[in-house]
C-alpha cells in the first residue's frame, strides 16, 4: 500500500505521519466545512498528509435514540462537497455490503468499524470497489489476528488496507493501547493508531459513552514514538454538544498545537 494511492492525498513526500482527521459524525454542510477548513490550513502549515474523516451514518449506537445520521445521501454528498472543495481525500465509515457500493461513489476511503472487522462479506465488499479499505482493529481482537483481515483484502486483488488500532477493552468501561501492537501490525500494511476512540468509556450507565480527551496528547506522543505511520483524530469545534462522541473528540483550537508538537517528535524520531 503506497499513501499515493490516495487520490488528492498531499505532502506525501514531508516524511511526516499522515492524519484522519474530522468529525466523529456529519452534522451538516457547514459543521463539515468549518471543521475541513481549519484542518486543511494546519495540516497544509505542518506538510501533514490529510484525509478529512466523518461517518455519514452511525450504526453502532448504545441506544435506540442516539443520533445516527442526516441521511445517508445527503451526508455522503457533503462528504464530496468537503473533497471538492478543499481538494482533499475523505475517508468514511460502512456497515452494510450495500454501503460499499454506495459509499464508494463519494469518498476515497472505506472505514470497517472495528466491530465489524471479521464480518469476511462486508470487507470483501469494500476491498472490491478498488478504495482504501481502512481495518479497525476489534477490541477484542490481538494485533497478530489483524493479518488474516489484512489477508481478506489481498485476496480480492487488491493490496489497499490500512490497520487501525483503537484500543482493546480493559474490563466492561475502559480501553487500553498495547503500544507493542504498532510494530506488529505494521508487518501487515500501513498501521494508524485512533487517538481518540482509544480514550473511549464505553459501557456507562446512562448508555452514552465516555472519554478522557485530556490523556490525547499522551497517546498520540506515544504513537509518533513508536513509528505509527498515521493518527487518528476526531475533532469538533463545539464537543460538548456534538451529535456523536462528543466525550472523547479533541477541541478543534487545540488541534495545531498537538499536531506542531508532534510534527516535531516525528522530526526527532525519523533522525534517530
């Protein structure tokens, strides 16, 4: 899997990690666009690649009346309005066979939540439209399982899968980043570490998941170390009443100091 691949992906060449970055779900034209515009401006400022990020539906909700989405269609056309726009990939979640096809005609990339990582049809659908299939690891899954997903892809004839860790369950309300994982999986394809959802508390009470977006720096930092090929970030201007996820998302003001920073590490551990 070569990161040229990506249609529309930039500074491929800077040697710096490249980003998923965006909201957790779209919420609308504008939220979508201001989010993008602020991203393409800092990752363009750091010679970041960037695939702007946002699920045009959520599936895998706790609760019958958490948000799910606008409509699949609408929210798939402002995905490529975002492409469009700002010249830039995008990258989405599917749950359904029927969501490859579909989802295909809009975006770059195709996204496997990671309780739907062994569903073989579902990423077999998605490994035949000739996108980027992006694997989430299972919380439940070790790294050295994550080959046999990597293989489901190849299998189709196509060599365009990334890996992303996002955490593995640590009793019923927490997660944990097994950061021995990242080399590991690397063997596999191209491996990006979920800052963000490896934060998550799930399993609250109330049925709406937690988070400790305070602890993203530390992942990330953590990550770039441990030579991740690329990060995943969900990020919104106003977490704290976003539609999705709103407990684990890092502020959107606080998004260029992060990624200067690890711009920088990124520097110092490509020179050791």
């Amino acid at each position: 899997m070569n990161l040229n691949d990506v249609p529309k992906l930039k500074h491929t060449n800077s040697n710096n990690f490249f980003l998923l970055c965006g909201p957790c779900a779209i919420e609308s034209e504008d939220m979508a666009l201001r989010i993008a515009e602020k991203v393409v401006r800092i990752t363009n400022k750091l010679e970041i690649p960037y695939v702007f990020k946002g699920s045009f539906k959520k599936a895998n909700r706790s609760r019958i009346d958490s948000f799910t989405g606008i409509g699949d269609e609408k929210a798939l056309k402002i995905l490529k309005k975002v492409s469009d726009t700002f010249d830039i990939p995008t990258v989405t979640d599917i749950h359904e066979i029927s969501d490859a096809h579909l989802a295909a005609q809009y975006v770059d990339v195709l996204q496997i939540p990671a309780f739907l990582v062994r569903q073989t049809d579902l990423v077999v659908a998605a490994a035949k439209t000739g996108k980027v299939v992006n694997l989430k690891k299972g919380q439940f899954m070790s790294p050295e399982a994550m080959k046999h997903a990597v293989q489901k892809v190849k299998d189709t004839g196509s060599n365009k899968a990334w890996i992303t860790d996002r955490g593995t369950m640590f009793g019923y309300q927490d997660m944990v980043v097994d950061f021995r994982g990242i080399p590991t999986m690397r063997q596999y394809a191209p491996t990006v570490l979920d800052v963000t959802h490896s934060l998550q508390q799930p399993n609250q009470s109330a049925g709406v998941t937690g988070g400790r977006p305070d602890m993203i720096e530390t992942i990330a930092r953590a990550g770039i170390v441990n030579n991740v090929d690329g990060l995943f970030i969900e990020t919104h201007f106003d977490p704290a009443n976003a539609k999705s996820d709103g407990a684990n998302m890092l502020h959107l003001d606080n998004l260029e100091k992060l990624l200067t920073n690890l711009v920088a590490i990124r520097k110092i551990v490509n020179g050791l």
